[in-house]
C-alpha cells in the first residue's frame, strides 16, 4: 500500500468530478489517499481583487502542506481534470 496525500482546488462542479471518477483512476496499490481540497467557488478570475486574494491563499495553502507532508507522497492538482488512468474499459 502506498500513502499519497493530493490536494488540490476545485470548485463545486468539479468536486463531484473529483471524488467520483478522478478517485478510482488512481493505482490500485494506493488505498485510501487522503485529499485535502480548497473549494475556490467564490473566487472569480475576471475580478483583479478576488483573483490576488486566491492567489496569496492558494500559495499559503501550499507551503504550509508541503511542510506537513515533508517526506510523504504529496500530490498537487491544479487542473481542471487530470486522470490518472482509464475509467472506463475500452
């Protein structure tokens, strides 16, 4: 069994996306990976403010898990859909 602790932003839409087709594209010999996401719903990239305020939180946020997990499987996701592997069989 591999740990791998992923964090990763999303917003509403695509938290569903997340815990029910990204989760099972993961290897089988990692079991139970612990995901740590920060919902940006309301943040708005057209709007200058709110965009820097996610930005400084977003980076904070970072920094502070990658000295929690110092040493550890540590995945970063800042996308709108990353897979893994297939979900589905051809």
């Amino acid at each position: 069994m591999k740990k791998l602790n992923v964090i990763t932003f999303v917003t509403n839409d695509y938290l569903d996306i997340l815990k029910h087709f990204w989760l099972a594209t993961l290897p089988e010999e990692v079991e139970d990976p612990t995901i740590k996401c920060v919902n940006v719903s309301g943040y708005h990239r057209h709007n200058p403010d709110k965009a820097k305020r996610l930005e400084v939180l977003r980076t904070d946020f970072i920094c502070r898990q990658i000295k929690a997990n110092f040493g550890e499987n540590l995945m970063m996701i800042d996308a709108d859909v990353a897979f893994a592997a297939p979900f589905v069989e051809d």
